[in-house]
C-alpha cells in the first residue's frame, strides 16, 4: 500500500523538488537504509531537499498521501534513527548545509539542519 501510495505521489512531489532530486535507483535506496547501527531497512525513495522552503510542503504531501519519513543527514547515528524502519521515503537533508548566522556574544548559532557539528 506505501508503494502504491508513493506512486500516487510521486508526479506531486517531483513538480516540488523536481525531478532530479527524486532517486528510486537501487543504489541509492541501498546506500540510505542504514547508519552506523546494525539495523537496515531499504527505502521506497531517496528525497534530496535542497531548499529549506520546500521541507514542510512535502511533508505536508507525504502525510497527504500517508507516506512514512525518514529524515537523515549524515547518519553518523548508532541507534538506528536514520534508517527508514517503516519502509516509505528518505528526506536527505545533508544539502541543507548553510550557516546562517554565528554569535559568539550571546554563543548562539543559526544553521540549516545539515550543517555538522564540526562547521
């Protein structure tokens, strides 16, 4: 039912990211069902979410269409958060590397969620 799913989604959610930014080759599913945990699990899709403007009308699609989401940037993780157990779609948010703004008076910091910690 979640492939199905996708399916009916898949034209809706390409017009957002566009189309290259949509990746459903083996390679790329397999190389996004893990982190540094043993768990694996292989996704329906991988999204590449270049803009951080176009992040909450796709979640709003993926809930539209009852399409589970993984996000992930560089799963470095060790307790399986970024591996997409309930099958469904991969957000990969690594493009979403800016920084913002850095404030070493008030020690605040504004980045994208891609940004690591070591930037």
């Amino acid at each position: 039912m979640i492939r199905n799913n996708f399916e009916k989604a898949r034209q809706e959610i390409s017009s957002l990211l566009g189309a290259e930014n949509v990746f459903c080759d083996s390679i790329s599913l397999l190389l996004n069902g893990f982190d540094g945990s043993p768990v694996k699990s292989v996704p329906q899709a991988v999204l590449n979410i270049t803009q951080p403007d176009k992040l909450w009308p796709l979640v709003n699609l993926l809930i539209k269409y009852k399409i589970p989401y993984t996000a992930r940037a560089c799963a470095t993780n060790h307790d399986g958060a970024a591996v997409p157990l309930k099958g469904g779609v991969v957000l990969n948010l690594k493009p979403l590397n800016k920084i913002e703004k850095i404030d070493t008076q008030k020690g605040i910091a504004i980045v994208q969620c891609g940004v690591i910690n070591q930037d």
